[in-house]
C-alpha cells in the first residue's frame, strides 16, 4: 500500500520564495539619502584617536562614572533614563569634563536625542583649540549621517582657524 496524499510541502516554500523574492526587490528599490560624510583633517583625527577615556584614574572621575550610571540603570523608561543621562551630559560639558559627556552619551537609547547631545559636546569643544579633539570623539559617536557631516564641516573649520591662529604669532616673529 502506498500513500498517495500530498504532504504539503510545496506550497510553504513557495510562499517562503516569493515573500524573499519580495523583500529582495524592496531592499534594491529602496533609495538611502548618500550622505557623503567629510574627513576631519588627519591630524585632529590623530589627537582624537590619541584619547582614553578611564573615569577611574581621571580626577573626580568615580563622580562621575557613579552619575553616568545612576542616570542609565534602574526600572525606567529609556524615555526617562535619556533625560538623565542628558541632564548628566549637559553638566558635564558645562564643566568641561568631556570624557564623562562622551562616556554618558553612549548610553542615550533615542538616536535623535543621543546625536543632539553629541552635537552640544562637539560645539563647546569647538570653543577652544585644545578641547577641539573631544569634539572629533563626540562626532564619531553619533549615527545621523546628516547630523555628522554638518559637525565635522564645524569642526575642521575651527580646527584650520586654530590651526591659522597658531601660525600667525609665528610669522610675526619672522
């Protein structure tokens, strides 16, 4: 005795390849905004990279790591814990302290408000040629590419201003 039914098994992999088959021409229609994302000069990038962040030898920097935690942990929303951690961020970047605002920024869930505070950070390490560093570290942490492009514009303009600045005192001298 044979068993002539059909098992079934047919049409569930057809609808598997169709529904590939749809998904695949979906993700080649689908057009990203190309944001072409300018290099900061070589140079600040190179000062950049030449960071380490380590909350735990820095001065008051156990303060800080303790904030940056007690604003990122606990049964909260990631709205409320981002609001936290921005506040923490904010504080941080008035102060100057910069490894701390890059170190709570990493924790910000929301894209959009985690890029704005990035963006804060870069703009006030921008206001002074040594701190202009911590403003390629904020700029590299941050996921909008529009977001990015505009900042390090920002950035490599100050940065060829310090850059010109340091010059002038040289020439004069001459």
């Amino acid at each position: 005795m044979t068993d002539t039914r059909a098992t079934g098994w047919k049409i569930p992999l057809i609808f598997c390849g169709v529904v590939l088959g749809i998904v695949g021409l979906f993700s080649l229609l689908r057009t990203e905004p190309a944001v072409q994302v300018p290099e900061v000069p070589a140079p600040l990038l190179a000062q950049a990279r030449a960071i380490v962040i380590d909350l735990n030898t820095a001065p008051e920097g156990s303060l800080w790591k303790e904030r940056i935690t007690a604003a990122g942990s606990g049964f909260a929303s990631h709205a409320d814990k981002d609001t936290k951690l921005a506040f923490v961020i904010r504080d941080a970047v008035a102060r100057q302290r910069f490894d701390a605002a890059c170190t709570a920024a990493v924790l910000v869930y929301d894209t959009p408000k985690r890029d704005a505070v990035l963006e804060e950070t870069a703009q006030a390490a921008a206001g002074d040629c040594s701190t202009l560093p911590w403003g390629v570290m904020a700029a590299h942490g941050m996921r909008d590419p529009f977001v990015q492009a505009r900042t390090h514009e920002m950035l490599t303009e100050r940065w060829n201003a310090c850059r010109d600045a340091a010059a002038q005192p040289q020439r004069e001298e001459s």
